[in-house]
C-alpha cells in the first residue's frame, strides 16, 4: 500500500507572501481529491507534492524522504490545465515522448499507443498535429500520455477546466476511473463540488494556501470548520452579522432562541457571523423585516432572495411572493456560527 505524506509543507515565491501554509496531510492508495476555490492555491501545492518547486517541510513517499530521490526517479507525473504538449508535433509523439524518456523500444511504443489510442478518441487522429486538434482531443491525448506512462502517483490539475460543462462531464465520468487503474495513488484537484463529491468521502478542503479541513461532502455541510468551505458545499447559504446571547442570538435587532455549545464562553455577548441557508430562514409572525429581491427556482421549490440593511440571504418558501416585496422572517432549526475575524467555526458539533 503506497502513501504520500505532506508535513508542516509550505511554499513561498521569492517577493510575494507564502503561498501554501503550513499544510500536514496523507494521500493514500486510491483516488484523492482536493478541493479548492480559483484562489486556492492548489497548483502550487500540487506541485510542491512532486517536488517541481522549492518547498520547506518534509514530503515523504512510503517512508523515504523524496528530497533524497531524483526526479526521473520518483515516478511522478503531474497533468496541468495548460496541458504541456507539443504544439506542432504530431498526437502519435507527444504520446510516445514519456515512453522514449524511459528508453522503451520504439516498436513497444507504437504498438502501445496504437492499442490505447482508441480509448481516448485519438485513433483516427494520432497521426495530426497538436494544433489541429481540438480541445476534448487535446485533454484525451494529456490522459493518454498518462495512462501509457503508469506512474506511482498521478497529479491532475483541474485537467477539465477548459471544457463546456456538459463535455466536462462526459470526459470526468469516462476517463478518471480509468486513469485511477493506471497508477497507485491518484491526487485530483478539482474548482468544482459535484467533482470533488462523486470520487470519494475523504475530500480536502483548501483556500488560500491553507488546509481548512478534510472529510465528505456532508461533513462540510453539517460540520463545516470554516464559513468558506460551508459556502462551497451548501447552496443558497449566506453569512450574517450577530451578536451571540447567553441562549440565542441577536440578528437585526431582534433576538432569536438557539441551543448552540459554543467552544469557548468567551464568544457570548460578541459579534459573530450566523450562517444560514435557505432552510433556515421562514416567514414569521415574530422576526424581522426583509425585502424580496430576486426569486430562483430549486428543484420544484422556489428560493427567495431577501435583503435587509445591504445583506442579502435566501429563503425557502412555498407562499408566492413578488419580487418588491416585504415580509418579515425569522430563524429556525440550528445555524452555524463563526468567528468575524478569520471565520473558523466557534460551535462544538
């Protein structure tokens, strides 16, 4: 069984603030996914993980300390979103390319690729060069590359990006599991949440360079350690000043009963930032006024968007309202809270 670990890995550019923070973690055998925002940071991590720019801390690939082992020697390869291929080469080349660094015989080589090609769409255009492909032709000849490489860890960098979202898919759902059969541990690192939810329960959650919390999809939800990573995994949610009570808080000036557990006591009687979703604001005798702003449907539910002193939220509601609007609305069932300073979770789940 392979590992990769990461310990205390941080990276800075010469001039600039460090980039990735004092990030610890274990990539097993298997896929792993991480997750992150358009700032967060994962190219760079990714390719301090392969040891293609300098990093301090301690990277270690099943126990051996990959500092001590050469590049060529470490069997890694990393897919990045530019792709990295020859441009005016032919597709047959740029697959071969990894294979001939590696001293295979040419005719090992050609019949390899004359075999895989078809799994990537590429048998019939093998033989063209780069430019004349395509964007979907472009990726299929970036994953062949890797499938007929077989190493010991694949990185793939949002390797789809540049695809629409239905060819996206198409291309995420056919060729990651079958790339996940060439190698021994696959890290994917994806911008998109249905992505990052469908590989595994084990996802890693990054932004801005930190590591700000490993688990599922519904641990980000349900547990989330920061308002950031609950942001990304729960639609229609928003994030509203308060000030926490002994026994509820106070949102708009109006006082809500809650029973939280707060980490520490130190919290009550201090402003905090309530995230709530769409469940958990409802119309109410009792609560605060608010203006409809926008109306979007969900499913077959319609989601309100309200407004009240330049905060916008959302609401779940089966009462028809119109856009103009006003209503007043109340909390309900438990949000989550959060610290206004760096935005961490300040409730014990």
């Amino acid at each position: 069984m392979s590992k990769l670990e990461c310990i205390d890995l941080n990276v800075q550019y010469f001039g600039h603030d460090a980039v990735i923070s004092g990030v610890t973690t274990t990539f097993s055998d298997g896929i792993n996914v991480i997750y992150c925002g358009k700032q967060g940071g994962k190219t760079s991590f990714l390719k301090a993980l392969s040891g293609v720019i300098p990093s301090s801390g301690k990277i270690l690939f099943d126990g051996v300390d990959i500092a001590s082992t050469s590049l060529k020697d470490r069997d890694f390869q990393m897919l990045f979103d530019d792709y990295a291929l020859f441009n005016r080469r032919s597709a047959r080349y740029n697959a071969e390319y990894p294979l001939k660094l590696r001293k295979t015989p040419k005719s090992e080589r050609k019949n390899l690729v004359e075999e895989a090609a078809p799994l990537f769409d590429l048998d019939l255009m093998i033989d063209a060069p780069v430019y004349r492909l395509n964007e979907w032709h472009k990726i299929s000849l970036v994953l062949l590359r890797a499938y007929l490489r077989k190493p010991k860890v694949l990185f793939i960098d949002n390797i789809f990006s540049k695809l629409d979202p239905q060819s996206r898919k198409d291309a995420f759902l056919r060729y990651i599991p079958l790339l996940a059969k060439r190698c021994d541990i696959m890290i994917y690192a994806t911008d998109l949440v249905c992505e990052a939810a469908a590989l595994t329960d084990q996802i890693k959650f990054m932004s801005y360079g930190y590591l700000l919390q490993e688990g599922s999809a519904s641990d980000f939800t349900n547990k989330p350690a920061c308002l950031s990573a609950l942001f990304a995994f729960e639609d229609y949610s928003a994030g509203l000043p308060c000030v926490i009570e002994s026994d509820g808080v106070c949102l708009f000036n109006k006082f809500f009963p809650l029973e939280f557990t707060l980490i520490s006591d130190e919290y009550r009687g201090k402003e905090a930032i309530i995230a709530i979703s769409s469940k958990h604001v409802g119309v109410s005798e009792e609560g605060f006024t608010a203006l409809v702003t926008g109306k979007y449907l969900n499913g077959d539910q319609f989601v309100y968007q309200l407004s009240r002193d330049g905060f916008s939220f959302y609401m779940a509601c089966e009462r028809a309202l119109i856009v103009g609007d006003e209503v007043v609305v109340g909390i309900k069932g438990l949000p989550k809270l959060f610290d206004p300073i760096n935005e961490r979770a300040i409730m014990r789940y």
